[in-house]
C-alpha cells in the first residue's frame, strides 16, 4: 500500500484534523484544501479546538499556516520505522473520552449471543451458531430497536429460553455505550495495537467513529480498531473491562474528517468499511461492511451517550460498533479467526483514509507513558493554551 492510498480519495477537497507529534511536542494540525494549519497556538488541544463553535471557520481564522510534510509524517508513524526527531502521525484526538456503541449490528449481535452460549470456548463457536441461527435466524436485520416487534421477538426468544443480555442491548429500547478505553490511551495508526496473551480468542473490531463535541453535536468521523478478546468477554460481560481495556487496545486514525459541505453525517451513513488481516503464516482475510446496516441509527446513538444526564465538557468519540465478526477458519475446521502476533489489520474507508496496525501482545506494545498530566505539562512549557486556561473559543 502506497502513502497516497492510504490517505482519503479526496484529500484536497475535505477538511482534516490531525493530531502530530512534533519534536516539541504534540500538534492539533488542520487540513484544508490540501494546506496544514498549526492550531496548537490558538487552542492548545485538539479537544478545545473542535469545541470551538466553528471548528472548520476556526482554521482560517486562527490557524497558523505551517509546512508539513504529510506522506513523511504518515510513513514515520509505522512502529519499526519511527524517528522521534521526525513529525509522526498520532491518534487524533487528545482530551476526548473514548466511548463505544456495542452490539449495534445484527451480525455482531449474533455472535456476541454465541460467545456467551459459548461461555468463550472457540472451539464450540460453530456447532452454537447454527444452533442460534435456526432459533433467530437473520431477519432481525430490520428489526427496529425499542419497537413493539422488537418486544414481540423478545417475548417469543424468552418462551424458547433463548433470552441474552446481547440481544436485550441489540433490540430493546437503550443502547449499549461504555467507555473502551482512558483519555488519550489511543494509539494512532502506524503503532502496534494489543492482543492480551490471557485470550485464546481474538479479532479487530474495525469501526466508523463519531467525533462528538462537548454540547453534543457531531463534528466529524475517523476509523476505529475496538480490539476484542471474544473469549474473555464471553466468559462472563462483566469481565467487558478487561476484554476491551488493555494497553495498545484502542487504535484510531489516520485523521478525523471534520463535517463540511462535502462531507456530513449522512456520507457516514452510506460508507463502506473494508477490513483486511494479513499474518505471517500466510493467513488472508478481506471482508466488507456496511456503515448503515446498523440497527441503531448513529445520531441516536450519540443522544444517549450524552445530553441532560451525561456530560463530557472536552467532547468525546464514539465507536457506532463493528458489522464485522470474522469467523474464518485459523487452523483447525470450527476453530474460527483469532489474531496472531504479526497479524497487519488494515481498516479503510475511501473518504476516510486507512487505519493500519500491526497485533502483539500487549506487554510487547510501547506502554502508555504520555497522559493529560504529560500534555499539560507540555504545553504550559510551549506557553501554549490550556483549556483550563480558557484555550477552547
């Protein structure tokens, strides 16, 4: 894959916020109409910046115009290749808290309902989703969440003793929104994300992520990697924390596309994410997805993320959740995927770019040393903005 590919088909005709580590420390960089724009002096953060009223009009009025060498900046953010005195991409979001949607596809839904039948044993996965598909079969796909048909399945899964948790988040009236991950665990795209070595049964969950500001109003979107250990939370979902909050879990990039003219809410909807994973031992998968067939729509989502009950004063993102499970055999027939170290996930969408990491361990990946008390730190040294300091507009 060539740096051009792996940048938005149209680049010179979106707007972009990225986030860059310089040699001073991290950058809120825009783009637009193919130029960059510093806006670390005006905001300090990426946070504050997209908090702004008009984040798109903040570029020309506030940024600084600055040279960036952007294909140098992508490539240097591969992990075996970096060069910590060369601009390198990073997640683009900085004080954002990392929310995720889950069990929002009908194929996600499913497979959650086998991992929990399964009680995290792979090896049964595919004898169980036979088993669950007789029962349901898939013609929830227009199932409306919280409809009076939705509690009329519900009430006929209940007679069969085939009630789950998963299915009462897939098609009952409230979401399921958690926190995948702490403020600015993300790795960007380039790094290593992590597989937990406990798990015996793991995949990517390649998602469209919303960009959501501090009063609720969705900003952008980028690409997401929620990784998953399937084995763990299908032991037991209160075990979702560990399953999903690991080190290197959590991958976002390569760039936020900011909402313009061009691009809107509804051109998530139509996307496409593709998803390919490439391991050492000569293992191929490449599958496509759907943004809209989920089953919730996303701006629902985001209103019951936040609003009058739930408040995230630097903003947030939102993983919508995965329409992907891969159930690719990985060795043994029914023995289905699980990541090996080595795996390279890409994650790409023509608009949005490709997010691209390579899996280990996760006590092989960088551990996490920059937090907000690293950034804030920093910044007071640039004698830049904080934004408790009154940097956001």
């Amino acid at each position: 894959m060539t740096k051009t590919e792996a940048l938005p088909e149209d680049l010179a005709e979106g707007c972009f916020g990225l986030r860059v580590q310089l040699p001073e420390g991290p950058a809120a960089v825009a783009l637009l109409g193919g130029a960059a724009f510093d806006m670390t002096p005006a905001f300090g953060t990426c946070s504050a910046w997209l908090n702004a009223a008009d984040p798109v009009g903040a570029i020309r009025l506030r940024g600084v115009p600055m040279a960036l060498d952007l294909a140098g900046a992508l490539a240097n953010a591969h992990h075996a290749a970096r060069d910590a005195a060369r601009p390198f991409l990073l997640a683009p979001v900085d004080l954002q808290v990392i929310k995720a949607a889950g069990v929002t596809y009908v194929r996600s839904m499913l497979e959650r309902v086998i991992e929990e039948r399964c009680r995290g044993d792979a090896t049964q996965a595919e004898a169980v989703r036979a088993e669950v598909r007789g029962i349901i079969g898939d013609d929830l796909a227009n199932l409306v969440p919280g409809s009076a048909e939705a509690a009329a399945v519900k009430a006929a899964l209940v007679a069969k003793g085939w009630w789950s948790q998963y299915l009462e988040v897939g098609i009952g009236p409230d979401a399921e929104v958690f926190t995948k991950g702490p403020v600015m665990s993300a790795v960007g795209t380039g790094a290593k994300v992590g597989v937990h070595p406990m798990s015996a049964w793991s995949n990517p969950e390649p998602e469209a992520v919303l960009v959501v500001n501090a009063g609720g109003r969705i900003v952008g979107a980028t690409l997401g990697n929620d990784v998953n250990l399937r084995d763990v939370e299908g032991r037991s979902a209160l075990l979702l924390g560990r399953a999903k909050d690991n080190n290197a879990s959590c991958a976002l990039g390569p760039m936020i596309r900011l909402f313009d003219a061009g691009f809107t809410l509804e051109d998530v909807r139509r996307a496409e994410l593709r998803v390919t994973i490439a391991g050492r031992d000569g293992f191929a998968l490449d599958e496509r997805g759907a943004v809209g067939a989920i089953a919730r729509d996303p701006a629902d989502v985001v209103a019951q993320m936040i609003g009058a009950h739930h408040q995230y004063p630097d903003g947030a993102v939102l993983f919508l959740g995965t329409p992907f499970s891969p159930v690719k055999d990985r060795g043994a027939p029914g023995m289905g995927f699980t990541h090996h170290p080595g795996d390279v996930v890409r994650i790409a969408s023509p608009r949005l770019g490709v997010l691209e990491n390579e899996v280990d361990r996760t006590d092989a990946c960088p551990p996490w040393a920059f937090g907000v008390g690293a950034l804030m730190a920093n910044l007071a040294r640039r004698g830049l903005p904080r934004p408790d300091l009154g940097g956001a507009a």
